[in-house]
C-alpha cells in the first residue's frame, strides 16, 4: 500500500471515531430529560447549563449531530472506497469489500458500541457533549434544517418542521418493544401511552356531564346539605343560583360538619351559602394535561366545566383526570351487575340500565316511553333531577327506588323495582301478571 493510501484509510478511521462520538452524543442527549438537566446543573456540573439548554430545546441538536454521524460515514465510505479501488483490479472484489468493510463497522462501532455507551453513561457523554454540540449547532443548523425544510417540500403530506428524528411516535414504538422484550408490563405500557395521549384529551371527554351532576339550592340549610352529601356519596357539591348554569360555588362536607361541631344550631339556622368556596372554572376544550397542572397549582379537587355559549357544561374531579392514565378506579369487592334478581313476590333487584319494556315485563305489563330507554333515564326524567340513592318514583304502578351506587362517582347502578302498594293499581297489575302467567303455563 502507498503513503496516499494509508492517509486515506488514516482519515477514514477519524471519521469513524468522530461518527460514533457524534452516535454516543446523540444518544446520550436522547435520555436526558429538562429535569435530569436541572439536577446536573444543581449538582455544580460546569457544562451543565449548556445542558440544560440543549435539553430544553433538544432537536437542533439531534438533527445536527445526525447530519454530522451521516457525513462522516459517508466520507469514511467514500475513502475506504478508493483505497480498495486503487488496490484491487477485479470490478466484484471493488465493490463487494467496500461494503462489507462498512457495514461491519457501522453496525459494530457505530450501531452498537457507541449507542451502548451513550445509554450506559449518559449524563457523563452529555455533558461532555455539550460544548462542542452547542459549537457544531450554531455553525451547522441552518444546514440539516435547509434539508429539512427541502424533505418536506417532496414527501407526500404534511412534513414535521423539527425533522421526523425526535418524535413521540419514536418513543412509543420504544415503549412497546421494551413490553415485547419483557422489560415492562403490560399494564405498565398502558399507563405510558395514557400519558402520551393525555396532552391529545380535552375536558370535555372525561367531565362529568351536567345531566349527572348532583348539586345543591344556595338556600339550602346546613343540614340539607349534609344530608345530600350522605345520600350522594359525594364530599364537594356545587352550589347553585337560579340554575345549573349558575353555580355560585363549592360546598365542602368537611367545612359543613366543622360548622355543625362548633355551633350545632348552625345547622338549621345557616345556609350552604355561607360556607361555600369559590368555584374554579375551565373551558371544555381545554387539554387535560393543563387542567391537572393548574389543578395541582391551585389545590383544587373540582373545577366546573363551561361550554362555548358559558353554561355549565359539567364538572370535572382530579380523579377523572388520574383515571385516563390508571385507568377506571373500582372497589375490588365491587361485582357485575345482573340484569335482574328476583327478591320476592312482585319484587326485583334491577340493572339501571335494563331496558323499560323489560322491566314492564317483569310485572306482566306492556309499557314504554319514547323519551327515555333505560330504568335510570326514567327516573332523572320523572324527577327532573338527576337520581341519588333514595330516590323514589311511581310510574305505570310500579314503584322504582335507587340503590346506593358502588363506583368512584357513585353512580346509581341498581334500582329496586315493586308493585305500588296503592290496592287499585296493585290488584290490576297483580291480574295482569297471573293473566300473563297462565298464558304462559298454558
């Protein structure tokens, strides 16, 4: 071999070292995080504020280092190209060892090595990394972001302004191939896309809607609204004006009950006006994942959700929000609903949600109604309110009781369905049901 061509094999050797130095960078860079860079630079680290900015801001960084590992593999590429073409004469042996050549270092120093080392000390690479990524970034990023911008101009669809390098769709195929390697849980993997799709959620899909909202009259009594919050289940209840669409605050059991142990006369002689709290609103088309930041910021539990025209459109709790990335809170002694259970003579146990005309069939009747399909949506409707445990209501001579509910929301789950005790109705629909019953048998 010539003096040129050791040169040329010498240069193409940097390029390789400088390429995995700009791969361990770049992967190093990629795990850290803003507050992995605030801690470095609380700890005293020298480059630690470079970090953070490139941290801040991370994908002019990444871009330029991977136009940077892209040229010095190309340059390596092309040198180690003419050395083989100089010392060769067959035209298979010029092409064939070239590639083999660099494929094997490209996967082995480039692919593997330096990306281990980058995952494996990732805060020393950074931070070693920094200044020079800083220096290359200001000199080079008008160069891989002109590409980018000329990427975009002839892909097909819409193109990403940062590059596609860096994305969340990156991370979640990370995600799922950690659970496929067995590295996470199943559940685990959930809970991470649950965050990702979080900041894509707005209010108006995990609120509670108004027509299940329980709420309260301002001129309610102390007692009242005690006796409300047992029944519901609920330890915060908005507090109305003239309608649901002016709520006026936010009555808090455990203000109620400190009140009554103070002044037990409170009870009766106050109203919920005089303990409730100042109500914190939110538009419905807000992002989820802002609503739980500024709920955790003002230390509230309950913001009520308004609608485009500025009506109550519903409320929503801290822990909606928790569930869309847990997942539904439920009470591990809670059991599936049956449809119906029979607990005597003309007396059932049954599913909120069972179908009007099946519980007409249970006593023998034909009844239905065309506003309303279920059990539960005939009583909000009889009621003109939403149903809490208790609630009692006579239709078409059978009396409906709601059931306490066993969810976080306490939702009504269970109704208990039985022939009114008015004799008349009583003696006609027990004729009707021994009418149909014998049809039956016959």
């Amino acid at each position: 071999m010539t003096q040129t061509q050791w040169i040329l094999l010498a240069v193409a050797a940097a390029c390789v070292i400088l390429a995995a130095f700009a791969t361990a960078a770049e992967t190093a860079l990629s795990a850290i995080s803003r507050s992995r860079a605030e801690r470095l630079l609380e700890e005293g680290h020298r480059a630690g504020r470079r970090l953070l900015l490139i941290a801040q801001d991370p994908a002019p960084a990444l871009n330029t280092l991977l136009f940077v590992r892209l040229l010095l593999e190309v340059v390596a590429t092309v040198l180690v190209t003419l050395v083989y073409f100089d010392h060769f004469v067959a035209t298979w042996a010029r092409i064939l060892y070239p590639v083999l050549t660099m494929v094997l270092i490209s996967f082995i120093v480039l692919g593997v090595a330096a990306r281990t080392l980058g995952r494996q000390h990732a805060e020393r690479v950074a931070l070693a990394a920094s200044g020079p990524v800083a220096a290359l970034s200001t000199v080079l990023g008008p160069v891989p972001q002109l590409m980018i911008l000329l990427g975009n101009a002839v892909t097909p669809g819409k193109g990403f302004t940062e590059g596609p390098f860096t994305s969340e769709a990156e991370l979640r195929e990370l995600v799922d191939l950690a659970e496929a390697r067995e590295v996470i849980e199943a559940g685990e993997r959930q809970m991470i896309h649950s965050v990702f799709e979080l900041g894509d959620t707005i209010v108006k899909e995990v609120m509670v809607p108004r027509t299940e909202m329980v709420y309260i009259e301002r001129g309610k009594t102390l007692r009242q609204g005690v006796s409300l919050a047992l029944r519901s289940g609920f330890s915060r209840i908005p507090v109305i004006g003239e309608d649901v669409d002016d709520v006026v605050g936010i009555l808090y059991l455990k203000d109620v009950i400190r009140r009554m142990y103070d002044n037990p006369k409170a009870q009766a002689n106050e109203t919920v006006d005089t303990l409730m709290r100042p109500p914190t609103y939110c538009p419905d088309s807000k992002p989820v994942d802002e609503l739980l930041r500024e709920m955790q910021l003002t230390r509230s539990h309950v913001v009520i959700v308004i609608d485009e025209f500025g009506g109550t459109a519903g409320l929503a709790t801290i822990e909606d929000v928790l569930e869309e990335i847990v997942g539904e809170i439920v009470d591990e002694y809670d059991d599936e609903v049956a449809p119906v259970t029979e607990l005597g003579e003309h007396r059932f146990r049954v599913s909120a949600r069972l179908p009007i005309d099946h519980l007409g069939e249970l006593f023998g009747l034909k009844v239905d109604d065309e506003d309303v399909d279920t059990v539960l949506g005939l009583m909000a409707k009889e009621l003109n309110k939403v149903p809490i445990p208790g609630s009692v209501v006579h239709w078409e001579g059978i009396e409906l009781t709601a059931e306490r509910g066993s969810d976080r929301r306490h939702s009504i789950q269970t109704v208990l369905a039985s022939l009114v005790a008015d004799e008349d109705t009583a003696a006609e629909a027990a004729t009707k049901l021994a009418e149909e019953s014998a049809k039956r048998r016959s």
